[in-house]
C-alpha cells in the first residue's frame, strides 16, 4: 500500500459549477493491483474572522493487464464565525478498457453536491474513447472524446431536475524536462442539443520533488461556463500550492 497525505497551504476560489480534472485523479503505477492515496487538509484563520476548513479524500484505483478501475471521493467541511459556507461531497467512478494500449475505452459514474455553490445535487453518467501517447517513460500525452448524460437540481427547493447530454472533449500533457515535471489539461464540454451551453476548464501545474518522498505541487485553474447557475460567476480562477508527503 501506498499513501500519501496532502497538505493544502493556499487556496483562492470564486465558486461556480465548474468541470472536476478527472485526469489529475488517475494514479500512474504501471504495477498490477491496488493503489490508494489519502488527501487530509486544514485551513484556520482567527482574529477578526474565525474561519475553518477541513478537507479529506480517498483516492484508489486497481489493474490488470486489461482494465483498471479508479475511484475518487472527496468531502469539504467549512465554517465562518461559526456558520457553515462549505459542505461538498463528490464521488467518481470509472473503468477504463485496454489502458496501457494506444486507444483505450472507458466508462464512468459521478455524483457532486454543492449546495453553497448553487448545487443541490449533480449525476452523471457516460463513456468515452481515449487515445493515449507515451514520448518517454515520464513524458505523455493523453486525449478523449466522449459524451455523458447529467441530472443537476441547483436549489433544494427546486422541483424542476435539469437533464442535459454533453460532448467530452479533453487534453492531458505531462512533460518532465529534469526532476521537475509540468501538467496542463485542457476540458471543452458543449450540450449536444445547444452548442450555447459550454463549460471549459484550463489547468497548469508544475511539481517538483523536494526528495524521494515529499514533493510541491503549484497548481493554476481557470473555468468558464457559459450559462451559469444563478448568482455565481461565469468565469472561476483558483490557485493552489500544496506539499505531499508520501509513506
């Protein structure tokens, strides 16, 4: 068993409904079997405001030759003076055919609640075709195409369940020049039935490893969406530096 415990150091967000980098979340060990990683985080402020934010989650995946199967699962918890501003849930699922091949097929479940971000609750489910690119052991380039089915109420107190289908389009770049390596992911997802209605995602990482078992991570993530809930933004822009221990 493998884990690793993230350390979030800083964070600064506009809240929308913004697409989640699946691509981040699968765990590149070539070894036959389980992996799992353990994310634990805490953020407090005292003095005029007194805020907290607890966050946890569960990243596993198992393979074969064949298939690998991968799950994220991830649960906020955050207070200001003593009231709730965040309680976020998400779970992904997926099962990805013939991944170490050129093309590979995969298939995927998700559920996500957001509900101070406009999200009462969000379901989806979908598949998708991936083609797969290796320029070197450390260096690789990934791209998919896909569509996926989703079922979002934005308000509990919505009686009206939104049902869209939406195209998936993705890039996923990873480059290691040295002991450092870069990340960049690129997410484009139009409904199929209003090309109006798109949601996109840009994300720069770079991480570099302070030994063989800590490393830091700064990450870059802008979002757009063109038809966004109610009171929120259309655009999102979030950075994030993070330490990772692993044992």
């Amino acid at each position: 068993m493998r884990a690793l415990i993230t350390l979030l150091l800083l964070s600064m967000a506009h809240l929308t409904q913004a697409i989640t980098n699946i691509e981040e979340r699968r765990l590149t060990e070539q070894a036959a079997g389980w992996q799992r990683i353990i994310e634990l985080g805490f953020n407090g402020e005292s003095g005029n405001n007194k805020k907290r934010q607890w966050n946890n989650a569960l990243n596993a995946s198992w393979q074969n030759d064949d298939i690998r199967f991968f799950t994220w699962a991830s649960y906020q918890y955050g207070t200001s003076n003593d009231t709730t501003t965040d309680d976020n849930a998400f779970l992904h699922n997926r099962v990805v055919f013939n991944h170490r091949r050129v093309w590979a097929q995969e298939i995927y479940l998700q559920y996500q609640s957001d509900p101070f971000a406009a999200l009462e609750q969000r379901i989806l489910v979908g598949s998708g075709l991936r083609y797969q690119h290796r320029f070197s052991d450390t260096s690789f380039l990934n791209q998919g195409i896909g569509l996926f089915h989703e079922e979002v109420r934005e308000r509990e107190t919505d009686l009206h369940v939104v049902q869209r289908t939406r195209a998936s389009l993705y890039t996923f770049m990873t480059w290691r020049p040295s002991t450092y390596r870069f990340q960049s992911t690129v997410y484009v997802q139009p409904v199929v039935d209003d090309l109006t209605d798109i949601k996109a995602i840009w994300q720069w990482a770079l991480i570099v490893p302070l030994g063989q078992r800590t490393e830091w991570r700064w990450q870059w993530q802008s979002s757009w969406d063109s038809k966004p809930p109610a009171n929120t933004f259309k655009e999102n822009h979030k950075t994030e530096f993070k330490l990772a221990f692993r044992f």
